[in-house]
C-alpha cells in the first residue's frame, strides 16, 4: 500500500511518496459546457511506478526534483479553447441539453470525432486559429502547433511525441469511466481559464467561472446534476453507429 508519505485530500482520496505512470488517452473529457480528447504518451509506453518528484514534475506546487516520464497534461484537442466557443454546451450546435452520440475514430496519422444528434451526423470543427493544420482532431501537425500556438511547453514532444502516442494506442489499453474531484487544478484545464495566472491565446478553455470546479464543494450544491452514459461500442471504423 502506498502509505508512506501519505497525505489526504479528503476521506477518499489522497497521495504519497509514490505513484504510477502510464500512457494514457482521454476519449471523452467534457460536462454540459465544454469537452476536450487528450493524449498523454509517456517514455515508458509501459506502466511504471514514480516517485513523487517524478509523479509530479509538473505539478508547480512541487518542490521535489524529479524527471519527465509523461506528459501529464497531453496533446488536447478542445474546440473552445481552439476558438469554437459556439460550437458544445448548452443551446449550442452540440445541445448538451439533449441526447448525444460521440463517436471517435482512431487511425495512423490522426484521431477525430464526430456526433449525432437529432438524427444529424455533426463534424467536429476545425481549429478557429491561427498557426494550426487545417483538420480538427489530434494529429503530429496539431500537436506541433499547440506549443508555439498557446506558448506552452513541448512536453509531448519530450516523451517521444505523435510517435509514441500511437505505440500505446497498439498495445492492450483498459477502458475507465469516471467522475473526477480534482484536487490538481480543480478542473480548469477542462472549462475555465487555465493557467489561472495567465492570459492571452489558449487559456480559454470553456466558459466556466474559475471557482466552481472546486473538489471541497459541498456535492449537495449540485445534487440536482444528472447524466448518464450508454451504449458503449468499440469496433472497426463504421460499425460501432
């Protein structure tokens, strides 16, 4: 058990001395107002156990050396932070007030999505700024262009880049659902302004307000949210809707 160090975040949850890195791909981040598809390669395509310092390299609030193993925060694809602010959340061309289906195609050289709702088949969009490769999704180009485009650091890019990205994607990868408390960065990187420090292109990446996706919210302030997820396919490209 990972005791030593331990230090809690509340009842369930909490961190010590080591941690585990693998490479890992968010298909499906989002909530009624924005969505992103992340991928996070490390060195190591395998699983591994990390230090602290390791874990949490990139973490500001660490104060212990360590080395980049993964790239935590990934290659996003986030159409509001892209400059599609119109395009999901509610009353949007993406109504998350209704129904929806979202499919997600993975191949060699890019990974896209697309959605159906109402009986429409709607596209992903394309990036509405400037500097990156005309196509939506996440590609070696768009992933070349987020850094320069957002003035983040290339730590995709250190870990090995598009490349390794679609070495994990070839090996076994478990599928997980969750619901996330983020006791990180409150899940701004998400819907909000983040880095909360910064501004200027990129930040933007939804519409909420920087103080509610605190994970020490009383769970009874929003006791009236629903969603639900289902019919979950996996299958070759065109069969799985």
């Amino acid at each position: 058990a990972n005791v030593e160090g331990w230090s809690p975040f509340d009842e369930n949850s909490g961190e010590g001395s080591f941690g585990a890195c693998c490479s890992e791909f968010d298909v499906w981040n989002s909530n009624a107002h924005s969505f992103s598809m992340i991928a996070k390669p490390c060195v190591d395509v395998g699983y591994e156990v990390c230090s602290q310092g390791d874990c949490n390299v990139l973490d500001p609030r660490n104060t212990q050396p360590g080395q980049l193993l993964c790239d935590r925060t990934g290659c996003d694809y986030n159409p509001y932070r892209l400059g599609n602010t119109t395009f999901y959340g509610k009353g949007k061309t993406v109504d998350t007030e209704k129904k929806i289906t979202v499919v997600t195609r993975f191949e060699e050289d890019e990974v896209t999505q697309f959605f159906i709702q109402d009986g429409k088949r709607i596209e992903a969009p394309k990036p509405n700024h400037p500097g990156f490769p005309d196509e939506s999704g996440i590609s070696a180009g768009h992933c070349a262009a987020l850094p320069p485009s957002f003035g983040d650091p290339d730590h995709f890019g250190q870990v090995g880049g598009y490349a390794r990205h679609n070495e994990a994607l070839r090996r076994p990868m478990v599928l997980a659902l969750s619901i996330s408390k983020d006791y990180w960065a409150n899940n701004l990187w998400l819907d909000s302004a983040y880095p909360p420090q910064r501004d200027g292109p990129g930040v933007e990446r939804g519409p909420c307000p920087s103080n509610q996706g605190l994970p020490t919210l009383p769970w009874v302030e929003v006791d009236d949210s629903r969603v639900s997820w289902s019919n979950i396919r996996f299958g070759p490209i065109g069969t799985t809707a």
